[in-house]
C-alpha cells in the first residue's frame, strides 16, 4: 500500500469516526484530508479528485464546513477559485462553541423546571437532562487549559 492509499485509508477512518455523530461522510472525508494534504491549501477540484467525491455534494460540505467554523478559504490574485484549508485552532473552536451550547441548554432546562414544577413526573425527564448537562459543563469549567502549542499529551 503506498503512503496516498494509507492517507486516504485514514481520511475514511476520521469520516466513520465523525459520521457517528451525524457528520456527512463527504464532510468527514474533507477534514481528514485537509488535515494530511500537501499543500495545506486546496482547491475544491483538488480536494473532490482526492476523496472521489461530487462538485455538488462537495460543494454544499464545503459551506457546511466552513459555517461550523472548520474551513477558511480565500482566493487569490487573478484567480476565481477559492482555496480551503483548515481554520487555526478549528478543532478548540469547535469544542468551545458546543461547551457553550451546554450552557444555553442548561438554561433551557431551568426554564422548563421553573414552567413545570418540582413534583410534575415530567420535571424528572426534563431534570435527568439537566443534571447530566451541569455535570458536563462542571468537568469543562474545571478542566485544565487547552495547550496552544498543538501538541498533545500522549
């Protein structure tokens, strides 16, 4: 097996991993190439020769990306084309904006404990999501700092 086909092997292991938590294949597949691909920098036609996937359907991964806070991407002089590669420090970027989703979920649980009561069987289902989001926002709050440097602890 040469080193494209062992890259590629991973790029689909990094797509099955996110794909367990409802990330499209196609987009799975764009961030695990982006993250091995030389040049860091790659064209939509670069990127879609490389994963075998559609215009289209690369297409609409790309914007998905991109919006989620992954991928930048710009042009350069003379060109039309634009060229993606993966944001600095996209992967904390994205963990930190759903930390702050469990937060705006807690609210919404205290909310429905305050609208339903203390004793309504239905604050026990509304609480079971509550306590399990407090305990998750508890072990980010007091976890220790992220390490800017990209290496990691193992």
């Amino acid at each position: 097996m040469n080193e494209q086909e062992r890259l590629l092997e991973w790029v689909e292991r990094v797509a099955m991993y996110l794909a367990r938590d409802g990330v499209p294949p196609i987009a799975g597949r764009v961030l695990g190439w982006l993250m091995v691909c030389d040049p860091p920098e790659q064209t939509p036609a670069q990127i879609s020769a490389a994963i075998s996937a559609s215009r289209a359907s690369l297409t609409s991964n790309l914007r998905l990306l991109t919006s989620m806070g992954f991928l930048t991407w710009r042009t350069r002089p003379g060109e039309r084309t634009g060229y993606y590669r993966m944001a600095d420090e996209a992967w904390s970027a994205v963990v930190r904006q759903q930390i702050a989703g469990i937060t705006s979920f807690l609210d919404i649980t205290r909310e429905g404990l305050d609208l339903v009561g203390p004793d309504d069987d239905r604050s026990k289902r509304i609480r079971q999501a509550h306590t399990t989001f407090e305990w998750m926002a508890d072990i980010f709050d007091n976890a220790p700092p992220l390490r800017s440097d990209g290496e990691g602890t193992s």
